[in-house]
C-alpha cells in the first residue's frame, strides 16, 4: 500500500506575494491552479491513503470549495474530514477558521472512522482511519513544545488501545526531529519510516523534518521519499508499506547478510 501525507497550506501557494501587502496574509485568499496542481500530483503518485494536513472545507477563502471532496473526487476516493478544532472552540464560530480541517482519502475498503480530540492546544483533532488491517492515525500537533508533549501523551494512551496494527502520520511541528518523539515512539513501539531523516520544511529548502509518518513493528516499509514538490510550505512525504501477519510479526525473516 502506498501512503502520502500533505501539509497543503489550505492551497494559498507559497512565495514573497503570500505575506503580501501584510505578513500572513497569503492565508486569506487559496488559489484554484494551486489546488489543481496539488491535485495532479496526488494523482500521479497512485496513493492507497492520503492524510492532507490544513485542509479548507468551503470557506470564503476557497470560493465555498471543500478542498478534500475536490480532490477525493478526481482520484475517486472515499474522504473523510473535521474541523481540527474541539466543539466548544471559539474557532468553531469564527468565519474561515471553522473551515480549516484535516481530511483522509481512501481507496481501500474503510472499515470505520472515529474522531478523537486532544485536552490541550488549539489544534485538538486526531481522525483515527480503520482499514482491513490497520489503523492510520492523523495528527496536526501544536505549535508549542509544552502541549505538543501532553499531546504525544494522549496520542500514546489512545493507539495502544488498537487491536490492529498502526500507523501515525501528520505534521508533528517538532522542530528537534526525531530526538523530540524519540521516548514516545519507544513507548508506543513505533519506528520512523524515514529512516534517513528527510526534511521536508520549508519547502524551497528543507531544512527540518517536521511531518512523520510511525508504524508499528508488524508493518514493514518497502519505500520513503519526500518529493520536490512545491505548492505548499510542506513537502509531501510517502511511503509505501506492507501490512505484515501475526505469524509474520512474531517470526520476522532475517537478512541473511546481517
């Protein structure tokens, strides 16, 4: 199976303009060919699953398009998206703002799909995908180290609950790499698929690796790239897995060379 992850900014672009005439204001006004490019990208990498990160879902901002139906429905993808803000948020009643989401596109059968909220934060959403054979977790983590550590702790409690295999993906905005979630991962008996600590932030010259993707020890990683792809502040990043059996995961076949 093959997984992309996608900061897309809400489809505003990227450039000097965007904090033109004032700083951030690039976030106000998405732009179409953006989208379209986005788009065409993503249906050219042929994903199973797609986690798009900052997602507008028919503000003003995008001309009233809902951005993960847009794209969901050139690949013909199920899709599923939430606010990333909890319930009695004030965001939830501010224009624009309540439209900002983070969404999964499928194509594999979806067994079910739960929303999961953080105590801490302004970003609060977790969107928990079931496939047949595994759950992908979907996170957009806080800004501050503080609350991104109690957040990790939820995150923690909540995935070893699973009783399938899992993955953990999204932007994890930890500016120390992996050093930063290397206990959690320990814990949750996660490893990195990017092995080799791809930056994928800022775009026009990656510089950190701020967007992750985690799996579980019963999920064997063929393939991780960060591509060259510019329409965001992100870089997408993608990986393609193998969902590996009971028998397999307690007996795992060694290379022979090690």
């Amino acid at each position: 199976m093959r997984l992309l992850v996608y900061n897309i900014r809400y489809a505003t672009g990227t450039g000097p303009t965007f904090h033109l005439p004032l700083p951030g204001a690039g976030y106000l006004r998405s732009n179409p060919r953006v989208l379209r490019d986005i788009t065409q990208f993503v249906r050219a990498e042929k994903p199973d699953v797609v986690g798009l990160i900052e997602v507008d879902t028919g503000s003003i901002r995008s001309g009233m398009v809902n951005q993960a139906s847009s794209i969901a429905k050139e690949l013909g993808h199920y899709t599923t998206y939430q606010s990333k803000y909890s319930a009695g948020s004030l965001n939830q009643f501010m224009p624009v703002v309540r439209k900002q989401a983070n969404a999964f596109l499928a194509a594999p059968h979806v067994a079910g799909e739960r929303f999961h909220y953080f105590d801490t934060g302004i970003k609060r959403l977790i969107i928990e995908l079931e496939l047949d054979d595994v759950c992908v977790f979907l996170v957009h983590l806080s800004l501050k180290f503080r609350h991104r550590q109690y957040q990790l702790r939820s995150l923690h409690d909540l995935i070893i609950r699973s009783h399938k295999p899992v993955i953990v993906a999204g932007d994890f905005n930890t500016f120390w790499g992996t050093h930063e979630i290397y206990l959690f991962m320990r814990a949750a008996g996660l490893v990195s698929a990017n092995t080799l600590g791809l930056p994928s932030f800022p775009s026009r010259n990656p510089r950190a690796e701020l967007d992750f993707i985690l799996v579980s020890r019963e999920i064997e990683v063929s393939d991780f790239r960060v591509p060259d792809v510019r329409f965001s502040d992100h870089r997408p990043i993608v990986c393609d897995f193998n969902v590996r059996t009971t028998r397999d995961a307690r007996h795992p076949v060694l290379d022979p060379a090690a």
